[in-house]
C-alpha cells in the first residue's frame, strides 16, 4: 500500500511540473497577446508578416536600420460587419479566451496534484473539489469549442465519482477498525 502511495506521490510530483511550466508558457503567451492589442491600440504602426504562409498584420516596435522588429501575436488583419477595418483584431481573441479558460483549468489540476504530491492519496475531499472545478471548466470550454474537452469533462467527472466512491469506503473502513 505503501509502494503505491509513493509512485502515486512521485508520478504526482512529475505532472505538477509540467502543469507548471505549461502554465508559465501560456501566461507569457497571453501577456503577449494583450501587449499586442495594446500596441495596436495605441496606433503603432503594422507591417504585413508571413508566419507559416499566412499574412498578419503586426505592431512595428522598432527599427534597425532596413530590419523591422515586430510583435506578430495574435493579429490577423481584417474587417468588420461594415467593411471598415477593425481596432482589435477579429483573430485571436478567441485564442485568447480559450488561454484564460486553458490556464483556469490547469491551476484546478494544479491543485490537485500539488494534493496528491503530498498526500498520495486521492480519496480526499480536499481532492475530488478542485477536480469537480476542472470537470466544470472543461465543461464550457467543450460547450464552445468542441466534443473533446466535453469527453475529458466526462472523464474527469467519473473519476471524481469513483474517487468520492472510495473516499467513503475508506472512511467506512477506518471507522470499523
């Protein structure tokens, strides 16, 4: 019992990490994408890019002689419902959300296995909340962007019923001895 405990702490320990970092990455890219619309907005000027033969439109921060330094994040050039150019871009903002949605549910699953590091045992209260919390975030995300995060919601909601499940046959367990 003891031996899986700890490969549960250890494994825990692994994805906590990598939660992390995850994190880190896509705060950074969000941060990106807010100082791009800012600099946008502010009426910097926008030179077409190339990124992955696809064109955009990018804010110009500064000049070096002939090179242009550019921030080409999350802007795509185009029009509105009256074919006037819009202020923020119409590509990305989406992105966007999907970022603050993708970072809300990692710090869930962050929690749970900063949880699980610690303890090793998933049949804890403190536990199945945060997963609940993910299953709900997945949930909207799934609602608006598609059929997988709705079966990862699924997913994570039978876990935390089958956790819950053996949350109380432990504490019945206990209670008996």
């Amino acid at each position: 019992m003891e031996a899986q405990k700890e490969k549960i702490m250890r494994f825990s320990r692994i994805i906590y990490i990598l939660i992390k970092i995850a994190m880190i990455i896509l705060i950074v890219a969000a941060a990106l994408i807010a100082v791009s619309w800012l600099l946008i907005g502010a009426g910097l000027p926008t030179e077409t890019v190339t990124i992955g033969g696809v064109d955009l439109e990018a804010p110009v921060l500064f000049k070096l002689g002939e090179a242009h330094v550019v921030l080409p994040i999350a802007w795509q050039s185009g029009v509105d419902s009256f074919g006037v150019r819009g202020l923020l871009p119409t590509a990305g903002i989406g992105d966007f959300i999907g970022i603050i949605f993708t970072i809300v549910g990692l710090s869930f699953a962050k929690k749970v296995f900063g949880l699980l590091k610690e303890n090793g045992s998933p049949f804890r209260d403190d536990v199945i909340k945060p997963m609940k919390k993910l299953a709900v975030v997945l949930l909207v995300v799934g609602i608006v962007s598609g059929y997988l995060p709705l079966i990862a919601a699924g997913i994570i909601w039978v876990f935390c019923l089958i956790f819950d499940y053996g949350r109380m046959l432990q504490h019945e367990s206990d209670t008996t001895l």
